[in-house]
C-alpha cells in the first residue's frame, strides 16, 4: 500500500509500527458553530480511509479530537448569552447528527481539550525544563521556535522566509514574534485552569500534541486533516510533540483537498458559505457524500449544482442496477476480478476515482446480464453492493433511493397525493386527476399507471 507523505511531499509504502495495527490522529472541529462542507470533506475523507484501512484486515484505532475551549467559543457563548458547556455540547450533538446523515462512522476515541488540560500542562512543563519554552510572567507561556531544529520541514519553509513574510504580532512578552503561545493567561471572568503560571487555559496547537500522544503514544502511524492545517498548527504540533519526547511524532502526515463552490473559495464573505445541515435540506445525503468520495482525498473538491446533479446520477445507476435484485447471503468468491482491481486501486493513496470506475464497469456487466438472464446476476449485484459499501456508499435500498431526491413532498405526502387522484379518477373528475398529476410533475415526480395500481419515481431528466 503506497500513502502521500506530506512530510516527504512523496508517495511511501505503508508500513505500520506494529505489524497489522494503525494508530490514526486527525484534527477534529472546534466546537463552536454548525460544521460546514469543508468539515464533511474532513470527515468523510478519514472515513473511507478508515473503512479501507479496516478491509484490509488492519485492527485501527482511529482518534478524531474535540476543541471544546477556545477563544472562538468563548466569544459565540457569550454573544449567545449560554456557558460555555451548553454551547459546546449542543454543537457536538449537531456534529454527531450531521457526520450520521453522511453515513460517517464514528472515530474510535473524540477526545476533548477541557478533558485534557493535566496532561497539557505536564507537557508544557517539560517544554519549560527542556528550554524550549519560557514563562515571562505575564501569564502566558511561549514557545521557542528558533529552538527547534527542523522546524519548518512540514511546509518546506526556512525560518528566516517565515520573519519575513510574518505579520509581526505587537507583543512585548515574546523573545521573537514567530514563538507561539501554549498557555494563554485568563482575562477576568475568562472560563480557566489552575496552572502553575496561573489561572489560563491551553493554546490550540498544544491541545491536539498532548491529545494524540496521551492516546496513540509518543510516535504513530498516520496524522490527518485539512489543507489549512499543514501551517502552523500541525507544524507546531511537531515542534512541540518531539521537542517534549525526544522521539518522531508522526510516520505519515495525510490532507485532505479543499472545497471551492462554483470554483471559488468557500468563505462566508463571499456569501457562498454553506453547513452541512443547510446542504442536506435540499440534497440527498448519499448525493453529497458521493460527490466528496468521487475526487481523490487530496484534490480540491467543486460544490456546485451540475457536480451534485452528476453524483446524483452515477449513483442512480448504481441503485438501477441493484433494484429489483435478490442478494444472496454470501458468495465465496466474487465475480471477475472486480475486487482485486478495487483494492489495487485503494492501495494506491486511496485512488476513489479509479475504484468507482471498477464499480461502473461491474454495473455493466450486471446490467449485461441482467438483459441476458444470466445465473451471474446475484453474484454481481452483491459484489457492488459489498465494494460501494467500503466507501461508505450502496447502503440504502434501491427503490428508496430512486424515489428520492430533492423533491419539496415526503414519501406520505406524494402518496396521499396519488390515492386522492384515484379517488378523483374513480369519481370520473378528470380534470382533478391530470391536476394533481401535473402538480407533481411540476415537483419532478413522475406517475406510473398500471393495471396493478400507480407508481411514482423522480424525474431523471
């Protein structure tokens, strides 16, 4: 199995620490607002990555944080006139229904920062001890990046391109303007921890280095997360984590593509910034997590409406080709060489794209067979079932999913709308009858009569 370092800026072969375990850290959501598409791009990306790492036989332990205190919620908890718990638990909820919708298996341990704040202080002591950190008195703690040698090697940067091009934070406390602070002092009234520097609370990048190593160890597998956390958050995490252990951090550091709607940068000042439960009003959640397997994990992803509309239909003829089928229970030995092409594809830096093109070839062979009657039908239907299903997809039933979609009436609604028409038809109101139905056809369902009764699928037009 080959996996992009970003640390190497190369493709490596995946070898574990321990033979046939992973250890994987990804940096989580800061608590203090819905997620949005850029976190479901997060999420789904370990997801599938977690998922296949499990059907390769590996046993994960998959470690996603939480950043339940920072300056963030601290700031929305107070505008919203709550506490800080309330903020904070209201909002993972929301997190844990929106990842659900998604079809996003929950990580094996969500660690909190507040949960966490011994053992971030234990490590900023040795920090201290050890001269890469300092206390100047006011409270804070600061780190000392000149002190660090190698930092800068996650982003490929010198220290000396890093001054330059800083913005130069006014703050007399600092030795050099590029140290960051680890323990920041509590303004009055501030939520805070006893410290032995005094009442405070952590800085972010220390959060997630005491985090991962209190959970995975001083040294693992695979570090993930998006494309803006390369620098400095995880350049930091490195900086503090090895200074404090004397040992490697991370073997493989993995991110995720960005999110750009209708090409741009998503950015709530470009007014085209979406959540994730905004996004699922209107689309099928397997619709959008489709749209974020069909790029590869990291490429930039295109939010618009003929990409979704796209997903949409390649997933349409998947379910087409599965309705109507019976699975059986198992087969020995899957058709073709459909599954050892999927992986090859899978061992390749999670190549989605390449994998899904193995499923659609395996759609046309079910469908060729399925119009030749052949005993193969089964067989085939069950192995794209069992394949889609690795990357989180295929889940729902067939004629569910085809009488889906965006359409503004629920399932009962529409039905209500069909027995009425009957009625209307059975009293010889034709007018009512071919009102109703062109009232749902204006909504993209489309009738289907039948001496058996009537039908309704969405428009795939």
């Amino acid at each position: 199995m080959q996996i992009y370092n970003t640390l190497s800026r190369t493709k490596e072969e995946f070898t574990p620490i321990e033979p046939g375990k992973v250890r994987m850290y990804v940096c989580g959501m800061t608590v203090y607002d819905f997620c949005h598409l850029g976190h479901a791009r997060v999420m789904v990306a370990f997801d599938v990555i977690s998922r296949y790492l499990r059907h390769r036989g590996y046993d994960v332990t998959y470690v996603r944080n939480i950043t339940d205190i920072d300056d963030k919620i601290l700031r929305r908890a107070e505008e919203n006139g709550e506490s800080i718990g309330e903020l904070t638990e209201r909002m993972i909820d929301a997190m844990h229904e929106d990842e659900g919708r998604l079809f996003v298996q929950r990580p094996d341990q969500e660690p909190r920062a507040t949960g966490h704040v011994a053992e971030i202080i234990a490590m900023i002591e040795v920090l201290i001890d050890k001269g890469f950190a300092y206390a100047p008195g006011n409270g804070d703690v600061y780190y000392r990046v000149r002190k660090f040698e190698g930092y800068g090697k996650l982003n490929n940067r010198n220290l000396d391109d890093m001054r330059s091009g800083a913005r130069v934070e006014v703050d007399e406390h600092k030795e050099d303007p590029l140290d960051f602070v680890l323990w920041k002092g509590a303004k009055p009234g501030e939520a805070s921890w006893a410290s032995p520097w005094g009442e405070g609370r952590p800085g972010w990048h220390i959060e997630c280095s005491a985090m991962s190593t209190c959970c995975l160890g001083n040294t693992f597998d695979i570090h993930g997360g998006g494309p803006d956390l390369t620098f400095p958050h995880h350049e930091n995490e490195i900086a503090q984590s090895e200074a404090a252990t004397g040992e490697r951090y991370v073997n493989t550091w993995m991110h995720a593509g960005a999110v750009r709607v209708d090409s741009e940068k998503m950015s709530k000042s470009l007014g085209n910034f979406f959540t994730i439960r905004e996004v699922l009003e209107h689309h099928d959640p397997e619709v959008v997590r489709y749209l974020l397997v069909a790029s590869h994990y990291r490429s930039a992803i295109n939010y618009a409406p003929e990409a979704l509309g796209e997903a949409r239909k390649s997933l349409e003829r998947f379910y087409t080709a599965l309705d109507g089928v019976e699975l059986p229970a198992e087969i020995e030995v899957g058709p073709g060489d459909y599954a050892a092409r999927f992986s090859a594809a899978m061992d390749d830096d999670f190549n989605t794209p390449e994998a899904l093109s193995v499923l659609f070839e395996l759609v046309r062979e079910l469908n060729r067979a399925r119009k030749e009657g052949s005993d193969d039908v089964p067989a085939l239907a069950l192995e794209l079932k069992r394949l889609g299903g690795i990357l989180g997809l295929l889940t729902q039933e067939p004629a569910a999913f085809l009488k889906g979609g965006s359409v503004a009436l629920s399932e009962d609604e529409i039905n209500a709308r069909i027995a009425a028409r009957a009625e209307a038809k059975k009293a010889r109101q034709f007018a009512e009858a071919d009102r109703i139905r062109d009232e749902l056809a204006a909504l993209g369902i489309v009738l289907k009569d039948s001496r058996e009764g009537t039908t309704w699928v969405v428009d795939k037009g």
